[in-house]
C-alpha cells in the first residue's frame, strides 16, 4: 500500500463507488496442492517466479520466502504458471501484515491497525478482475495491503503488533455505514492530498487534504541525488521519451519536466518522468540507482513527484520530499503524533475526517492471494496437518510439471547469523556476553549445551541445556547475554560445553556455531569476609561488644596471669652462687 500508484488508478477510481460484492467466486483453473495445518502447525514457503519479460534482473520479483497457517492453495493457471492463495481467519489475517515498523509507538500501531482493517474491508467488496478470476479477495503485495504471515507475529517485535491489533479488534471507520477506504502512505511533503486530485474521479469528504508536521523524522522526509544528464538521457531515451542526442537542460514547470538538447526538446508529465527513472535507471546502473540519499538508500530512484530539479554542469541535481501517493493517513506522521501523546483515535481523526470509528461485523475468513506467475514452489510443514500428499516433506511443485509434488531436496534457510565474539571461559554465578550479526531483524538467544546432547534443528531446552530468552534484534551487529545462574533445579555443573547462537525471524531458525566454552566452578569467598556478588545492603550489620561478655573475658585473663605468676615462683631455680634452689611452700 505505501507504494500504491499508477498501477491502480485505473481499478480504484472505477470502484470507488462500487457496489457491495462478496459472492464467492468458483475455483479457477487446476487445483496442484490443498493443506491445512494444523493447531499450533504452521507452512514455510520458498517460490520462485517466472521472469517478467522485457523488466531487467535488479527489478525482476524477488523469491517469495514465508511462513503461513491456514489453508494454502497451489494451482496452476491458464499460462502453466502457479499461484498461491491462502484462507485464514481475519483477524489473523492483520497479525500478518508489514505495513510498519513493528517495534513503533503503541497508538501508532492500533491505528495502523484500523486502517488495515478498514482498508481490507472496503477491499472486499470492491474486488480487482484478477482477484475474481483467481478467487481471492486481497492481494499480498504493495498493490493491496503488504501481507507476508507468520514472520510478522513470530519475527522480532511481533507480540507489539499483535497486541495492537487484537486491543482494536473490530474496529472499523465508517462512512455512511460502509467501511471507507482507508488509503495510507509513508511520507508526506507537509501535507495530504485530496482523492481526486491524485487519482480523479469522485471527491470522498473524508480523504481530504491536511496539513502534516509531525513526519519529520521520517528518513525520506528530505532526500535528494545527483544524476549525471548522460544517464538521465539513456533512461528516457530506453523508455522512447527521448529521441534527440546530448541532454543540456532539464527543467520542472508545475506537472511537467522539459527536457531540451540537442535535437529538439521534449515535455513529460511528472508521473510519467517519475516511472521513467524508477523503472529503467536501476537497469543501466543497479550500483548507483536507486541512489543514496541523506539518511540510506532510497527505496526508489525518485520517491515521489514532490521534487525539484536544477542543473549544475553535467549532472541533475533532485531535491524532494516525501515517499507514496499522498492520501489519507501518514504513517510516519501518525508515529510522530503518537510520540507527542495523542491516541489513536484522535490520530486516526486527523486523517480521516467525518468517518465513524465503530465495532462492525467482519467475516470469518478472508483469502489472500500470496503470489502469481509462479514458476516453483517448496513446501516444508513444521508440526502436524490436517491433510497434506504422501511423498515424503518437503515437497516441490513445478510450472508446466506433473500436478503431483514431488520431494524437494531441501529447504533453503535465507536468514544468515555470525558470532562475532564470545569467551572461551566463564564462571558460574556470572554471566557470558556474546556479540552477533544477523542479516534481517530476528530474535536472538544464545544456547549452551554439553557435547553428549543431541542438536536438532529446534534445540530442546532442558536440565542439561540452558539459555537466554528470545530477544528481538535488528538487522546487523548486536549482543546477547546468558545468566549462568549456579543454584536451582536444573543449574549447570562446572565442565565443557558447546556454545550456540539461534536467531528466528518467524520464518527460518538457524544456528551459528558451535564454539567451545569451559563453565569454572562459582568462586568461594575467603573465610569472614561478605561474597563479592552479595550486594552490601544485603550483608548482616555490624555490632558493637557486648560489656558483659568483655568483663568476663577480663576476669579471665587476669585469673590467668596470676596464676602463670605463681607457677613461676614454685620453679626450681639457680642461685647467683650457682646452686638449684627449690621455694618452700
């Protein structure tokens, strides 16, 4: 949806005002594969698809790589492709949407959360020509709703959007009783833009244009590039929108870049301009485009259409802000709002005026439409299923092959996780810091376990295993740490051990290791003196002698020295003339 555009123009404004239409269409073409999972089961799902002619590598699909639960579909359509679609509850189906950073302010979540909901609602009664051919309802990628299963719940910072979701179960804005269209975006320019002055057709009262101060700390808030006018001139002359020779001036008058050089000029609406570098500059140099902006790698070449140009020498020089189609909430901006204490209702408010947010019915089931144009397809289970083929798992499906799967070699694990450091020793009654690198946000844990223990792709946890708990992470270099508690049931002994390093990105579960590492015995404190771990308010306090016991123990001492005295007086001793002397009695 943040990348919601020319693609669907043409669709959304002829269904704006559509009529309600949730008949269940009859199942399209050649049913492959149909599984169920079971409570607690769950699919991982690695496809490929076809490639797209005349689109170059670097914007060709990438892999489909996800985990889902519910029923999942495998068919084949006219063209010998596949194509997945997947039932599931609808409620369930929102824990699975990637519409924003899962680790954002709570209020910002739960009005993403309507949003979604409301959008997905209003989707299903205005369903696209593919969608009703295929027989799903929603599609899974920015063209609906980003919707990638399992990994969202179970990946890092899951639980979050989980929780968002399900605290604003039901909720719904309302338009005259009917769900609205909830439209959303990332990043704004400073302000949103009314429905039809981005796509035409009929004005919608609560998708109106309104000011945005609060998407400021989005990274594409502000971005800009330098392109060399050469490239500038391979990209529209790949695209047929130029046909002169060397590019010298390049110029935006309101909707329209003028493009002079040698052999005339040419005048491009700035949507066209737009599509033109997103769709054919990363063809002519994948290294430089999309290019670096102020904050990371933009995700477009060009953004959005709010930018100017200017050029200085031989290179165009783009100034812009903001990233999507400009209507309805920003979600950067419902961040910023959540941030200065606003709920999300009252953020939901500013976006969408004269809505109703109110509980309305939903259905029981929505069903997705994962992936089309498939050309291969491997299914692993992970838990028990309901139904599923007789080939031993995983299974592989092919484009064109035989409609009974066959077993696939493997499954591939694209999650990557690298220790980077760890000690060799560590002491019971301390901890033990290890510092990592994961490829994509997962949780991290590090597990310790002794060299007779079997190691199973899932590792069990037990008495003569332990760990530290799951703790999100973000793609890159992190640190992990394990308390080695020495008292309990369940505590380790003192011995060697192998270290391990699991990361789990709700999809993959891989491990990193294993290294060696030797646990010392938990150091005795020396004799009257407090442990070192025990903290000094903990300690028992000091107190003062007692007088009673100091005059008994004096009366002893002296009792004592007067008794050595008159041991001494009854000693034989010698004279000074040298003669042994005994004392009377």
């Amino acid at each position: 949806m943040r990348l919601l555009g020319s693609v669907l123009t043409a669709l959304f404004v002829a269904t704006l005002t559509g009529s309600p239409s949730r008949a269940r269409a009859a199942p399209p073409r050649d049913e492959v594969l149909r599984l169920t999972t079971a409570p607690g089961s769950f699919l991982r799902v690695h496809a490929t698809f076809r490639p797209k002619p005349g689109v170059c590598p670097p914007l060709q699909p990438r892999p489909l790589h996800a985990s889902y639960a519910g029923t999942l579909k495998v068919a084949r359509d006219t063209d010998g492709s596949l194509f997945i679609i997947l039932e599931l509850p609808f409620e369930e189906y929102l824990h699975g949407l990637a519409e924003v950073p899962r680790d954002w302010p709570e209020e910002a979540l739960k009005a993403q959360a309507v949003a979604a909901r409301t959008y997905a609602l209003a989707q299903l009664e205005r369903r696209g020509a593919e969608a009703r051919r295929l027989g799903y309802d929603i599609c899974a990628t920015e063209a609906c709703q980003v919707y990638r299963g399992l990994g969202v719940a179970r990946g890092a910072w899951g639980e979050r959007w989980v929780q968002a979701v399900e605290e604003t179960r039901g909720e719904v804005l309302l338009y005259r009783g009917r769900p609205a269209l909830a439209l959303y975006f990332s990043t704004s320019d400073g302000r949103t833009r009314s429905v039809e002055e981005v796509f035409g057709g009929e004005p919608l009262p609560y998708l109106r244009g309104v000011p945005e101060e609060d998407d400021g700390a989005s990274p594409l808030s502000h971005w800009d590039f330098r392109m060399p006018l050469d490239d500038l001139a391979e990209v529209v002359r790949r695209k047929g929108l130029w046909q002169g020779g060397r590019l010298e001036m390049v110029e935006r008058k309101g909707g329209i870049v003028l493009l002079k050089g040698e052999g005339g000029e040419t005048q491009l609406p700035v949507s066209r301009f737009r599509f033109a570098l997103n769709t054919e500059a990363p063809c002519l140099d994948p290294s430089r485009y999309p290019p670096a902006g102020p904050r990371g790698k933009l995700p477009e070449t060009l953004p959005s259409t709010w930018f100017d140009l200017r050029v200085e020498g031989r290179h165009l020089l783009v100034s812009g802000r903001g990233w999507g189609h400009g209507v309805g909430m920003v979600q950067w901006g419902a961040r910023g709002k959540a941030l200065r204490g606003l709920a999300y209702r009252e953020i939901l408010s500013r976006y969408y005026s004269e809505t109703e947010l109110a509980r309305a019915p939903t259905p029981a089931t929505i069903r997705v439409g994962v992936a089309t144009g498939l050309e291969e397809v491997v299914i692993e289970p992970v838990g028990p299923l309901s139904s599923g083929p007789k080939t031993p798992a995983p299974w592989l499906l092919r484009a064109g092959d035989s409609p009974s799967p066959k077993t696939a070699s493997g499954f591939p694990d694209l999650l990557r996780a690298e220790i980077l450091s760890a000690p060799s020793e560590a002491r019971l009654g301390g901890d033990l810091r290890v510092s990592f690198r994961v490829s994509s946000p997962a949780k991290v844990r590090v597990v310790i376990v002794p060299p007779h223990l079997p190691l199973p792709r899932q590792i069990p946890i037990s008495r003569s295993a332990w760990a530290s708990p799951f703790r999100p992470s973000p793609a890159g270099e992190g640190e992990a740490r394990v308390e080695l508690e020495a008292e309990g049931a369940g505590s380790p002994a003192a011995g060697d051990y192998f270290l391990w390093l699991e990361a789990d990105d709700g999809v993959d579960r891989v491990r990193a290791g294993p290294l060696s590492l030797r646990i010392l015995p938990k150091p005795f404190p020396a004799p009257g003196l407090a442990s070192p771990r025990q903290p000094e308010a903990s300690r028992p306090p000091r107190r003062g002698p007692d007088p009673k016991k100091l005059a008994l123990a004096g009366g002893l001492l002296v009792a004592l020295a007067a008794a050595a005295a008159a041991h001494r007086l009854r000693r034989p001793h010698k004279g000074t003339d040298g003669k042994v002397r005994t004392p009377k009695p």
